[in-house]
C-alpha cells in the first residue's frame, strides 16, 4: 500500500477523489432532505385530502383533527387495515393506482437518477485527468528516450518524483550514464588505437626507409670494406631501434590488457641496482658521462625485480639520451617509515614548460628536444610498470638544469 502511494499522481488522484467523495456526500445530504420534505409533504397533502373527506361526510370537526394528530390504538390500526382490505386498498396496490404516490415515486427517482450521474461524471472526470496526466508523463519519457537514441546523450527523463514510475525513470536514466560513460569509452579507445597506429606507423616508416637506403648503397657499393663496415653498424643501429620499439609495445600493452601477472614480493632494492650499474657503465664510459648509484643498503620494496628493472631502467636511459658528454647520471633509493623512494637525477638539456605535462604520454615527442632517435615510449613504460606496483612518478625539471625522476611507493606492511 505504501509502495502505491508513493506515486505523486496517484496520491494527487486519491486527493481529488476524496474530495470528490466529500462533495457526493454533501449532494446526498441534500438529496435526502429535499425527499424527506417531499415525503412530507406528500402525506400532508394526503392527510388534508382525507380530512376533508371526512368532513364531507358529515364527521365533527374535533372527531377528525383527532384522528391525525393522536396516537391511535393497536385495535383501531387493526380495524383500519381490515376496512381498507375490504375496500381493495393493500400495501401490495400499484402504484399507479394511487396517484400522490405515483408522483412521490416519480420525483425520488429522479433525483436519485441524478445524483447517480453526477456521481459517475466526477469519477470518470477524475479518471480521464489522471490518465491523461499519465500519459503526458509517459510521452514526454518516449521523447526524451527517442532523444538519446538519436545521439542526444545528454537527454535524460524526468525522475525528481516519489513512485514507482519514477523509479524506473531513475534506472533508466542510470542506464543511459553507463551507456554514454561506456560509449565515451570506446570512442576514446578507439581514438587511441587509430593514434597509436598512426604513431607506430610514423616511428617505424623512419628506420624502414633507412633500411631501404642503406640496403641500396650495400648492393650497389657493397664490395667496398669500409663502405660495408660503415653501413653493416647503421643497419644494425636500425634494427635495434625497431626491436626496442617493438618490445616496448609489446610490454605496455601486455599490461594495459592486464595480461601481465606481476609477482611482487619484499626483498633489498640494491642487488637491482647493482645490476643497472653492470649493465650501463659500458655506455656511461663510451659517452663520457658519469653513472653513479648510491642508496640505503637494507632499504628493501615489494616489487618484481624483471619489471622494476624495466621501468629504472628506462629512466636510466631517458638520462643518457639527454645528457651531454662530460654531463653526469645519480641514481638513488631510500626509504622513510611510510614510503621508499627511487629518483634518477641527471644533469642534462632538462625539461621545458611545455612538455612536462605530456612526457608520460606514449609517443609524445617534444619538439625543443635534441633526442631524435628515441620513440616516446620509455617514459609512459617507465609509468605503467611504477603504477602496477601502486607507486607513483613525478618529474621535477627547468630548461637547462637537468631533471629529477622519483619513484614513491607506500610501504603497505607498515600501514
């Protein structure tokens, strides 16, 4: 019941039923007294009829006021009954037959007639007000539903009301926020995947047509050792470039399809580092740049050291690529007693204004950057694998003064 009267029209219906109601009743009251004073009358016009009769016939004055304004006897009500019996005239007599009860009937039907159509007017009055502000209800729902079918997302139906119906507005309306939200989605998905082709596409066109050259200078000067030995070291720098591109790809979106279980468990972060340190020192000597690590040596982190070395590994790389000869690379870790953190500082060309908002984006390319070789994917990698470990990375950077990567991880044991 209570669930019915949470409806705002049916309440409103109910409303105006009861009032309705009050009304009808008050039209009866009035109904019955008006046959009330007709009845009345009617047997007072009757009872002068009679007296006058009587008096014709010769009866005295008081004998017949007596009759109609005292309480007669059980024997002289009998000895009526009996008389009029005799004379034919029954509770069972036609109607028709008695004249001032005809036309007594005649207007109690009428006026009972009348309330009964009035009674059934406002209910089918109330009937159709209440349906039809149901039905404005409903087809303003139907336009607003063709609305979102067109491509209106934003159309929604009207559901502040209490009742059921409203409800299921709601729900709906909860419906179409999934749907859009979901729609938006896919749109961006897709928007992504025709950039990210796009991107894959340009990166790869570049070191492909260099293949192409440098396999027409081999063919055609081949014979030559130092033309071969020269252009053997620019194919394989080539290929490099595509299998870095390609492995990185491969890398960020195993873990964007979530495809990728890491196994983190807590154990010291300086065997990772001294493992980047083994790895990088050939490059650091070659390109006379300073590569030092240093850090807490008990500091420990849950982390998968394959996946960790990755994303440092890239930053490491980030580093040397803008870092110049002479120039110098710090790599740290430490840890408080909430947090572990690992930065990579460098001294190189820096970050400009414009870009460090976009650098973690996958494929961005700055354009004051002198890096012409990297495809703008380290970075973003470097980012996916820090956030699967429910870390953080954050850059500090000016133009010119180098720049700081540091990676932040809750240490969730102590929490």
């Amino acid at each position: 019941m209570n669930v019915i009267f949470n409806n705002r029209d049916i309440r409103r219906f109910f409303t105006a039923l009861g009032i309705a109601a009050l009304f009808l009743l008050l039209a009866g009251q009035l109904i019955a007294l008006s046959l009330f004073s007709g009845t009345r009358n009617a047997l007072y016009n009757r009872d002068t009829e009679l007296a006058g009769a009587l008096l014709d016939k010769g009866l005295p004055a008081e004998e017949v006021a007596a009759v109609f304004t005292q309480n007669l006897t059980a024997s002289e009500s009998e000895a009526g009954a009996a008389l009029l019996t005799r004379a034919g005239y029954t509770p069972d007599t036609p109607a028709a037959y008695l004249s001032f009860l005809s036309a007594f009937r005649s207007g109690s039907m009428l006026s009972l007639f009348s309330y009964g159509l009035l009674f059934a007017l406002c209910v089918t009055v109330l009937c159709m007000l209440y349906f039809r502000a149901q039905q404005r209800t409903i087809t303003r729902a139907e336009t607003q539903l063709k609305r979102f079918m067109g491509g209106s997302t934003s159309a929604r139906l009207e559901s502040e009301a209490d009742g059921s119906l409203y409800k299921l507005f709601a729900d709906i309306n909860s419906l179409a926020t999934s749907l859009t939200a979901h729609l938006d989605t896919e749109k961006k998905a897709k928007s992504f995947l025709r950039d990210t082709l796009s991107d894959i596409s340009h990166q790869l066109k570049t070191p492909l047509a260099a293949l192409k050259m440098y396999n027409e200078i081999l063919q055609a000067d081949g014979a030559d050792p130092e033309v071969l030995s020269r252009f053997t070291g620019k194919v394989n720098d080539s290929l490099n470039r595509m299998e870095t591109l390609i492995q990185n790809l491969l890398k960020i979106t195993r873990l964007d399809a979530g495809a990728i279980t890491l196994k983190p468990v807590l154990r010291p972060i300086q065997p990772m580092m001294e493992a980047l340190s083994h790895s990088f020192e050939t490059r650091a000597r070659r390109e006379r740049k300073v590569l030092s690590f240093s850090g807490n040596p008990a500091a420990q982190l849950i982390y998968d050291p394959d996946w960790l070395t990755e994303a440092v590994s890239n930053l490491i790389k980030n580093a040397l690529d803008h870092t110049s000869a002479g120039g110098w690379i710090k790599v740290g870790w430490d840890e408080s007693a909430a947090v572990t953190r690992i930065t990579v500082q460098d001294s190189g060309s820096g970050i400009h204004p414009e870009d460090i908002h976009h650098i973690f984006k996958r494929f961005y390319r700055s354009r004051f950057s002198q890096d012409t070789q990297g495809a703008g994917l380290g970075l973003p990698l470097a980012l996916a694998i820090t956030e699967a470990h429910r870390g953080t990375l954050s850059v500090e950077s000016s133009p010119g003064q180098g720049a700081l990567f540091t990676m932040t991880f809750l240490k969730m044991t102590k929490l």
